[in-house]
C-alpha cells in the first residue's frame, strides 16, 4: 500500500481502502491493459476522480497488479 496515502485518508476520499481497490482491479475482465484503461474503469464505474483514479490504478501497478500484463 501507498505510504503516501494510507488507509483512512483512502477511504474518506473514496469509500474503499487498498486492499478493495486491488481486489476490484484484480476483477477486471481484460489481462493485457494499460493505466488508462484501468483510471478510465475506476472514474465511469465507481465515480472517481480523475485524481484518485490515477492514484489507485498506478498504486496496483507498483504492487505487481494479479496476473496482468501492463502496457
């Protein structure tokens, strides 16, 4: 998890922690995606901001994502 934002800061500004925003990219139905696709899901899907997006999306991709090839 991000040092930068922890858990409680995460989760006042969207609801979730880290570990549900993982396990909700671990759920997304493509394996070969690029940052954008995944910011893109997170904003139309789960109302995000543009911001919190990118932050989330790029957080799982430091952490190794779950099976997901990045481009």
């Amino acid at each position: 998890m991000s040092a930068k934002f922890d858990n409680k800061r995460l989760f006042h500004s969207t609801g979730k922690i880290w570990p549900e925003w993982f396990t909700i990219l671990d759920e997304f139905p493509e394996q070969n995606v690029y940052v954008g696709l995944l910011v893109k899901y997170l904003v139309d899907e789960y109302g995000l901001s543009n911001n919190w997006a990118w932050i989330i999306a790029l957080e799982y991709v430091r952490q190794g994502g779950s099976r997901r090839t990045f481009s």
